[in-house]
C-alpha cells in the first residue's frame, strides 16, 4: 500500500539546470517548500566573486564541495567543510582563488542589508526565490524542474 506522505523525492541534478545570478555566481534550486519557507539551493561561483551584504532570519546550513570561500577573505571554507550560519548574523559570501560549488539548506527570510546605513535594503522569502528561479529558467529557455514536494 502506497502512502503518498512518505513518497521520498529524489531528483538527478545533473538535470536541474544552473541559472545566471549575475556577479559571478549560478544557482540552481535542488528542492523547494514554500509553504514551511524551506529551500535548498547549490551554487557556482566564479573566484574572487562577492555577494552582497545580507543575514538570515532563520538557520542555513551549507555543504562546500569545491574550490574555498569565506565570510570574509580567509576562505576557511574548503570541499568537506558543513557551516551554519546563525539567523540574524550580517555576513557576505566571499570566493577564495578556485571556483566554488556549495550547497545549502535555508529556512526563512533573506534580507539584503544596505552597507552604508546597516538597515535592510529588500527581503525576500523562498516562495519569492523559486519563482524568481522559474522565471530565469523559462527566459533561458530551460524547463521548470520539479523541485517541489
């Protein structure tokens, strides 16, 4: 007997596509639940790229499988390396020398932090997230991948 509650998804990835963030950094969303505001997203950045200034209003936790990167330019954060990032800590993504492949785990708000006056610039949810991901799929030409379960 089935029971759809306990249905596992599993997704190939290398089917989900990568999609242009900008700043020299990809994205792909590996899985979605909007409604318990819960995304996991995997990342490409190019070396030396930075991400604005931001903090999250709940935990992320994040898997690096190549190339280093930090918070700030130590880039402690090598292939092997688990982080949680604490809700609510101000913090940058920064690219060590190699390029970079993460994957995390976030639950909650992002806010984008304004670095001249520290008051929050824009927030954005994981519904917002996916479907800005969806959105870029579709203007690349790509297919919405089933990340939702």
């Amino acid at each position: 007997m089935a029971h759809p509650e306990l249905d596992t998804l599993h997704l190939h990835s290398e089917t989900i596509p990568f999609v242009d963030f900008g700043k020299g950094t990809k994205v792909r969303i590996l899985h979605a639940r909007p409604s318990e505001d819960f995304i996991v997203t995997q990342i490409q950045a190019d070396p030396g790229c930075s991400s604005e200034l931001h903090r999250h209003l709940g935990p992320v936790f994040g898997w690096t499988v190549e190339g280093t990167w930090g918070h700030d330019h130590t880039y402690e954060y090598r292939p092997g390396t688990y982080i949680f990032e604490t809700p609510g800590v101000i913090h940058k993504f920064h690219a060590g020398p190699n390029p970079v492949n993460a994957v995390f785990v976030s639950y909650g708000i992002l806010e984008y932090i304004n670095e001249q006056t520290l008051e929050v610039a824009a927030s954005i949810d994981c519904a917002t997230v996916l479907e800005n991901y969806m959105q870029m799929c579709e203007k690349s030409g790509l297919p919405r991948p089933n990340v939702l379960a």
